[in-house]
C-alpha cells in the first residue's frame, strides 16, 4: 500500500515539535478524573479479556503506554514520529516502541488483546478512517478491546500555524461528530460497548469523547 500523502506533513510535524509536546503535554496523573477512569477501565477491560497485548498506537514519548504498563498491562507503543519514538525509548527503557503507521500497522493478524488510540486519529483524513478502523479490527483478536478518545466536533477541519513552542506545523485536524465515527467503527466491525461525551470546561476548549469497543467472538 502506498504510504497516503498526510502522513509525510503528520510525521514532519511531530519531529519538530517532540521535544516542546513533552516538556508541556499532561503526564496520566494529571488528567481530568474521568479520563483517568476510561484509562483505568480500559486497563481493566483489556486484562479481563485476556487475549494478548495492548498497542498504544500514536502513543507520543509513551507517557499513557507506561501508565497501561504500571496497571498490569501487557503495553507497547507505536508512533509514526520517530522522534516521539527515540524519547519513549529513552524515558522508558522497559517497554517496546516502534515507528510505524496506523494505516498499515506493523503487526499479525489478530495478534493484539487490546489497541489503544488516545488523541492520535483526528489528523487522519475522514475518508481515511475506515483504512485504520480497518486495520484496528484486522489486529484485534477476537475478543480484543479498542479505546479510542480525542476531540469530536460538527465536521471541524483545523490547521494551526504553530504548535508547542511555537513550531509551526503542517498536519490539520478532523474533528467529526461522536455519532459518525460511531458509525465507522461499526461499519469496521467493531462493537460500542460504551461511550463517554465531555462538554467542554473551565479546563477544555473543546468536546472529547472516549469509546470503547470490541471485536466479537467468532461464532
């Protein structure tokens, strides 16, 4: 599969900016209560299952990795930043880290137990999501838990001039409305098992919405 165009500006972007996006994102412990708590069902849910490990795909310098890992998770990481992978490696040491897109993950059929995206596909493309919501369901066992969270919006296209620190950046972002990317993950196979929508506050500009599902069983 030819590597699709967005993904060069994605990754150009995130090598820039890697050093400044560690000095300034929020480490687990700093997260709002109820993303903590999706974290920590997610951890739970994916154990319970117990069908092989967990990828934190677009996981950044692997802060959320290293949380899964310290609730007892079987975690590693996948980033299609190589910079944001040289730091995970380097602050955990531990775990597993690899450059690779979520596009054409770099992984077996129905190897995973679990696949974790938190904040990593809103520079994907709308017509693109139904490439990873695919690969996210060819990866899973049967059995296997996704959470997937990030920003959702009324079919917002975003692209900021600069980022942490002030870099400037290329990528833009897709926010789509909660019910539609719903939809697509249906439409990938995958089951809602639930879903959280957070209205902005005092300490969020935007609506985030967290998903959980899965991929059935064979019969």
């Amino acid at each position: 599969m030819t590597e699709p165009s967005y993904l060069a500006a994605v990754r150009e972007s995130y090598d820039t900016v890697a050093a400044d996006y560690l000095k300034r994102v929020k480490t687990p412990a700093e997260l709002d209560p109820l993303s903590r708590a999706m974290l920590a069902v997610f951890a739970e849910v994916a154990q319970a299952a117990d069908r092989g490990p967990v990828a934190d795909v677009g996981c950044g310098p692997g802060l959320v990795t290293a949380h899964l890992a310290d609730l007892g998770v079987s975690a590693f990481g996948i980033d299609l930043s190589p910079k944001m992978i040289e730091l995970a490696r380097q602050a955990h040491p531990r775990l597993d880290f690899t450059v690779g897109s979520m596009t054409a993950l770099p992984i077996r059929d129905e190897e995973l137990g679990g696949i974790l995206a938190y904040y990593s596909t809103h520079h994907t493309p709308p017509e693109l999501l139904p490439v990873v919501f695919a690969e996210f369901h060819r990866t899973l066992a049967p059995g296997g838990r996704l959470m997937l969270a990030g920003y959702v919006g009324d079919d917002e296209h975003l692209r900021p001039a600069q980022a942490y620190g002030g870099h400037p950046v290329s990528y833009e972002s897709h926010l789509l409305p909660a019910d539609r990317i719903v939809g697509l993950l249906d439409r990938a196979g995958l089951v809602i098992t639930s879903r959280l929508v957070q209205e902005p506050d005092s300490g969020a500009k935007r609506t985030v919405a967290t998903f959980l599902a899965r991929k059935p069983e064979r019969p």
